[in-house]
C-alpha cells in the first residue's frame, strides 16, 4: 500500500512535535531598557528582537511560547560567581545531581543568602540562558518556594 504524501507528513509532525518540548531560551536585551528596578531587580521593560518578548522577571528577551512548568526539590546555594557574572547566584541542587539556577526577586535573594544549604521546593518556569561563555545554563524563573522539613 502507497501513502499519500501529506499523511507521512502529517505522521513526522506529529511525532516530531511531542518530542521538541524544550523550555524557552532567553538572552540579554540588545535594545533600549528603562532605567527603573522592579522586584526581581530588572529593568521593567525592554526591546528585544524580532520574535524575542521581553521577561521582566528574568530580565532576558524570551524566546518562543513554549511555557514549561517544573518542580524541584534540593539544597539551595547562594553567593554563586562566574567568569564575567554569567550567573544569577542562585542554585538549587536536586539529590539526582541535576542543578538549576534560580531567579529570584531582591527580596528572596535576601533571604536566601542566610538560608544557604537549606532544602527548599521550588516551583516555576524552566528556561535556558544562552550567554557569551556558558550556553544553555538551565534557570528556573521562581514562583512558588517552600522550605521542606
């Protein structure tokens, strides 16, 4: 039996589809920012480049609309550095080993420099940095956090 053309097609995209669920990918705003800090210690808003939408939470030009969310559990690590500050300074470290950054706002950077070590869930969006010397660092935009006993 011959299939049609357009059903193999359709057969691929389907397929193909379910298997690129991958989170968004953010870089640093190449246009014109304001000049005012929100919550999260980012400009409030920003040009990007066509097709990129501006995340004040995460200060980066988003791309796509693929929202994921994702729940982790871990130990959280503050006062985190990196060459040419390519990190937010947050972490949390799953007991798999997988670690993600985390954005925060100013207030929770706050508390969070003190609870350094301690176990936390964290809930929110997972998406990808892209910068000039580490890609695709994995970050999660924060917006539930408890403390796990």
């Amino acid at each position: 039996m011959k299939l049609a053309p357009g059903i193999a097609i359709c057969v691929v995209l389907v397929t193909t589809s379910c298997a690129m669920a991958l989170p968004r990918v953010g870089q640093r705003p190449e246009g014109i920012c304001t000049r005012d800090l929100n919550l999260w210690g980012n400009a409030s808003q920003c040009s990007c480049t066509t097709g990129d939408v501006y995340n004040e939470r995460s200060g980066l030009c988003l791309q796509g609309d693929n929202i994921e969310q994702i729940t982790v559990q871990g130990a959280i690590i503050a006062g985190m550095m990196a060459i040419g500050g390519e990190s937010t300074g947050f972490s949390i470290k799953t007991p798999e080993g997988d670690s993600y950054e985390l954005i925060l706002t100013t207030a929770d950077q706050d508390k969070f420099t003190r609870l350094n070590g301690m176990w936390f869930e964290v809930e929110g969006e997972l998406i990808t940095i892209d910068s000039v010397k580490i890609k695709g660092r994995k970050a999660i935009i924060a917006d539930r956090i408890a403390v796990l006993e």
